[in-house]
C-alpha cells in the first residue's frame, strides 16, 4: 500500500472564490496529525542544519506552519501581517494582488542585520506574497537563506519570480495547470 503523501492530503476545492478556480485547501491537510507532522518535518528538514536564526511566517497560514517549524529548528518565529494588526514601530511594503493592492507589515526590531532566515508560507501562487515578505525582511539587514511553501502552482510564476530575486525556493508539492 503506497504511502500518504502531503499532497493526497490537500483538499481540491472547485469554483473557489469565483467560477473556473480550483482551490487547493491546506485545511485538511492541517487537521491530520500524521500529515501535519509530515508537513512540518518536510519544511524545516532542509534547514536543520542551516543555522536559521528566524523563521518569518506570512499572513495568515504561514503563521500556522511558520511557528511549528521555527520549534522544530530551535528559531525565533516572526509574523509578517496585513496593515494594522501589528502594535509598535512597523515597516510596511505593498504588494499586488488579483484585483488591486494589499500591504504587509513587519516589526522594525524583529529581524536583526545579519540574522538568517527562513520564510515560511502555505502556498506559491504568483509569488506576490513572498516577495513583499522577502522584501521587508531585506530592508532589515537580514539573509533570506530561502522560502517554503507546501504548495507550488508553477504556471502561476511565482517560483520564478522569487528566483529572479535570487531567492532558493522548496515546496512539498505541486498542482500544475492551477
């Protein structure tokens, strides 16, 4: 009998938010312990031993996944949010999304010059995300040693986008044509 993979796990949704997409649900893949484990295992074993000082987590789920692979790699954990819902001095970098713009923001002291860090996100779609991310964690001086996600939708191009940036890009699985 084959193996559970991470992506058996991932729950298809069709028509998710509008007509024609095909939504691909981390949720269930959340609930089982076994292939939460799997998942959590999967993203920081790459980086074991990559002397990772922080992990920075993206709004909302790789917040979810962020925290449990810092534990796992002994590294702080950092929230990057959407505008407004950090406390204290923040930068802020905007960034596009389907139907206009959003605004990530971080901490000012989160990150320090010099600090190694991993970002952390449940989903590659166009990449628009993780740049504003990288970017942010950037302007404080730190290294990206790469980005993680559980899912890639490579026809969406942020794998390359992230690339172009020079950033290492891993993800766990991926649902082409998406």
């Amino acid at each position: 009998m084959p193996q559970t993979t991470i992506r058996d796990l991932i729950r298809t949704i069709p028509d998710f938010p509008k007509p024609g997409i095909l939504f691909r649900d981390v949720t269930t893949l959340l609930a089982d312990p076994e292939g939460l484990a799997m998942a959590i295992e999967q993203l920081a074993q790459p980086y074991t031993d990559a002397r990772i000082d922080k992990v920075v987590g993206l709004e909302a789920r790789g917040f979810i996944l962020g925290g449990a692979v810092a534990h796992r790699l002994g590294a702080g954990f950092v929230p990057v949010r959407k505008a407004g819902k950090l406390p204290g001095t923040v930068i802020s970098q905007s960034y596009s999304l389907e139907y206009g713009e959003a605004i990530f923001e971080l901490h000012g002291d989160a990150i320090q010059p010099g600090e190694r860090v991993l970002i952390v996100d449940d989903l590659l779609a166009t990449g628009g995300t993780a740049a504003a991310g990288a970017l942010l964690v950037e302007r404080l001086g730190a290294q990206i040693a790469a980005c993680a996600f559980v899912i890639d939708l490579p026809d969406l191009g942020g794998r390359a986008k992230l690339e172009n940036m020079g950033l290492t890009v891993q993800a766990l699985c991926a649902f082409e044509g998406d």
